[in-house]
C-alpha cells in the first residue's frame, strides 16, 4: 500500500469503524463479537485494498456475511445446549427477536445480504447494487422477495404463538 492508500485506509478506519460496529453489535447483541467482525472486515478490506472501488459498501458486505456466519455458530451452540438437556429461562421478547433474525439468516444468500445492506446499514439502492455487482432493478426485486418471504414466514409464526 502507497503511503497515500495508508493515510487513506486510516482515515477511512478512523471514520467508519465506529458506525461498522455499532451496526454489528445490533444484530450479534454482543459487543465483543461487533468488534470481531468489525476488526475483521477491514483486515479483509486491507488484502484487497487497492482492488475495492467502495470499502464502506464492500466492509457492510462482508461484515454482513460476518454475522450471518455468527448466527448459524449462535444457532449450533443453541441446538447443542438444548440438546444436552440445559435448561434455562426464555423471555417471548427475546424469542421473537430470535425469530425475526433466524427468519432473515434463512433468506437465500442474494436476499440476505441484500436486506442487511438496505435495512439494516441503511444503504440506497444504487450503492447495494454497485457492490454487488448487479443492476438496481435486480436489488430492488430481491428486497420485494425477501419481504414476501418474510411477511409470509411472520405470518406463519403469529398463526403458531396466536
């Protein structure tokens, strides 16, 4: 990295890793881990520094993959404490925010990332569809899929709880 690409890089890490792990921390609910998967998009932005036209879209997307990759461990260490028969206290809030977020992770890739970006890092349309490297339409046509699925599926989940 040239001397310039650093300054640029710390300033850009000086700016933005504050708002990277703040959204992070919002969807793992663990400060340790935002900062994880913060620290670790940017070291990823660095190995292909030169290569990346928009670093804040290109860290909100792999800090998206990120989290998606900490939800499925949160799930396994779930599954795995239920299943050696732990019990312990749930609260109907913090299921339903379990819910909700198991029922985001369960989106097709393309609709996942796609979400995370628009409502959850609050990207516009056009910058999600630059780093993804598809045409505005086709985010905007994956964001009404995802939304049909998931008004579908929270339906589905009221019909159950009543």
């Amino acid at each position: 990295m040239r001397v310039s690409g650093e300054r640029e890089a710390e300033v850009l890490f000086e700016g933005f890793y504050p708002r990277l792990a703040g959204w992070c921390r919002g969807l793992v609910d663990s400060d340790e881990a935002a900062h994880d998967i913060a620290s670790e998009a940017f070291t990823r932005l660095w190995s292909r520094w030169s290569s990346v036209d928009r670093p804040e879209s290109y860290l909100f997307t792999v800090a998206a993959n990120l989290v998606r990759d900490h939800w499925r461990a949160q799930a396994r260490e779930r599954r795995a404490t239920r299943d050696l028969g732990a019990g312990r206290e749930h609260s109907p809030a913090a299921d339903q925010g379990v819910a909700v977020r198991s029922l985001v992770e369960a989106l097709p890739d393309r609709q996942r990332v796609t979400v995370l970006l628009y409502y959850y890092a609050g990207l516009p349309v056009d910058e999600i569809a630059s780093t993804l490297r598809r045409r505005p339409g086709t985010v905007k046509s994956d964001l009404h899929q995802a939304r049909q699925r998931l008004r579908s599926a929270l339906r589905g989940l009221h019909d159950i709880t009543g």
